[in-house]
C-alpha cells in the first residue's frame, strides 16, 4: 500500500512537472533557483549583461509556480571549418536539490535539457552546434542521459612569470576597444583565415566590446602586441589579474605568433604579482605545451549535443579552439 502511494506521488510528481521558455534575464524566480543551487547572489547587471537583449536563452521546468530546473544556452557565431555558423555555450544548468532525485530518464534535467534541445539547437533548429563546459559528474550524467557526446578536454596550463623588462622582439600597448576596433577586426580575420582546419568562437570588436568591455564584475586588461622594429600589429592579450596569480583570458590574433604572446604575457604576469596561467581544449594546448607550460589535464570536458539531429561527434572531436573567455565563469 505505500509502494503504491509513493509510486503513485512519482508519476504525479512526473506529469505536473511543465517546460517552458523562461525570461532569465528579468525572472527573480530564476534568481533565487541560482542563488539556491550555486550559493552566489548575483547583481542585476549581471543578469541583463548575460541574458538581455536575446544574448541568453533558457527553458525551465515548473511544478506549478515553482521553478524547479533550469537549463539556458548564449548564442555564439562560430567558426566552423572557415564557414561561420550559429551556436550556443550552454551554462547556468540547474536543479533545485529537492528534485536532484530526478537526475534520471525523464526525470527534471533530462525533460528540461531536451525540451532545450529540441527547441533551439541542431538540423533545422536556430543553431547549428553545441557545446560546454560540465565537469565529470555532470558529464557523465548527460551521457547516461544521451543527451551528450564528448568531444574534447579541457587543460590548465602555468607558466612562471619573467621579470617586466622589455623583450627584444615586441612591445606592447593597452587597448581601446572602440578606438582600436579597426585594428582588432584586421587581427581576427588573420586568426580565423589560420584556423580554417578548426572551431573557433567569433572574436570580432563587437563581440570583444561587450564580453570585457561590458562586464558587470570583472576587470580586463587588453594589451596589443606589437614587433618592435616593423610595427607590424601581431595579436592581443587579454588578461585578468587574480589575487597573486594573473589569468590568460583571450588571444587575437595569428596562432603563429602565440610563443611571443606568451613572453609577453608573463613578463605582464610580474606586473600582477604572480604566474601566468590559463585553460585551453586540446588543440590549443598541444601548441602551448610547446612554450614551456606546465599542463594538467583537468575535469572539464567539451561536450556536443547528442539529442538532436546535427553535426557528428567525430567530425568535432579535438576541433575547438577554446579559452577562459570562451567560458561563461571567467
């Protein structure tokens, strides 16, 4: 007899639970469901910086009023094998604790991560690829669920810093962004001409504009390197400093030139009063390893969406070109 009143309580529980798309932008529901699962409250700002203007979508699953799940993506124009494409970086997924029992098929994730899917991304849909940056546990959740497959990894990489003199080859400059907008959209068409072979988020000046020059916490420092004697403009940094150690966020620019912004970007390390270090998915990283970094691997993997029809795993597998900026918590 209470096996089947709790039996019955399940599939009601089930059958009461409703998606639909949610306004996280402005929603305090959505607000309070963030503050509950990840323990931080955030601004106002953030939420208009991250989810106004349609630069953040979201399904939610409600069990009347109450928001019990939450599963968003953010629009992103990509570089897919030197054509640019629609996608989306998924982020803020989230369950409340009471209803992470239904961590199953059908249960409150796997509803709301697939009516997500099916309404936004994949063959036919607004978006063409998706992508992430769960660690393990939820990874392997999503694939149990087959809602993911996994395609690469993320790596942490340091470097100690060099003292802050001047390097013999190069120089370099802060950078404005809406003065040296001219300058930063001649230094992503030479990066994406030369990742024709790869995946690569859009890092044009409007995207740069609101990513640093917009954000609502975090202070960037854009720094554009120049060779010393030619002038010739070779890429720009972007970095975060952190306590006692300085964060490598973001490069423009020709991948030719990543052993210098490396230097470059130690020697500016010292300024921060502490080592250089950074995350890259496998591409990037296997060229970084080559400039003396120390690389551990980490639990952050790079997922493609395996609900819906659309690209297949292996034609994306070790493809990304990714960075801390490319994330959506740096």
């Amino acid at each position: 007899m209470v096996a089947a009143a709790g039996l019955m309580a399940r599939k009601q529980g089930r059958a009461g639970l409703r998606m639909a798309p949610v306004d996280s932008s402005r929603d305090v529901r959505v607000h309070a469901l963030f503050e509950t699962v990840f323990g931080v409250r955030k601004p106002a700002a953030w939420w208009r910086w991250k989810y106004g203007g349609g630069r953040g979508l979201a399904m939610g699953g409600w069990r009347g009023d109450r928001l019990v799940a939450h599963y968003a993506g953010f629009p992103r124009q990509v570089r897919w094998f030197g054509k640019t494409v629609g996608a989306l970086q998924v982020g803020d997924v989230m369950v409340e604790p009471s209803s992470r029992g239904g961590l199953t098929r059908r249960g409150a994730f796997q509803r709301c991560a697939a009516a997500f899917l099916e309404t936004w991304l994949g063959e036919g849909k607004p978006y063409w690829l998706g992508f992430g940056f769960p660690h393990l546990r939820a990874m392997l959740v999503a694939e149990r669920l087959g809602l993911y497959a996994r395609v690469d990894r993320m790596s942490e990489l340091h470097w100690a810093p060099l003292p802050d003199r001047p390097l013999w080859g190069s120089r370099v400059f802060a950078v404005q962004l809406r003065k040296d907008a001219g300058v930063l959209e001649r230094l992503w068409i030479e990066m994406r001409e030369k990742l024709a072979d790869s995946i690569v988020g859009v890092r044009d000046p409007a995207y740069l504009l609101h990513r640093y020059g917009h954000h609502p916490e975090h202070e960037y420092h854009l720094f554009l390197i120049q060779q010393r004697w030619t002038g010739r403009k070779l890429g720009v940094l972007v970095l975060r400093r952190e306590g006692d150690r300085c964060l490598w966020v973001d490069w423009v620019g020709d991948p030719s030139h990543l052993e210098m912004a490396v230097f470059q970007a130690r020697r500016l390390a010292s300024r921060f009063g502490g080592h250089l270090y950074t995350w890259a998915s496998t591409c990037l990283a296997r060229r970084l390893a080559q400039t003396e970094g120390e690389v551990k691997p980490l639990d952050v993997y790079i997922p493609t969406c395996a609900w819906t029809k659309g690209p297949a795993a292996g034609m994306i597998r070790d493809r990304w070109w990714l960075m801390p900026g490319d994330t959506d918590f740096f």
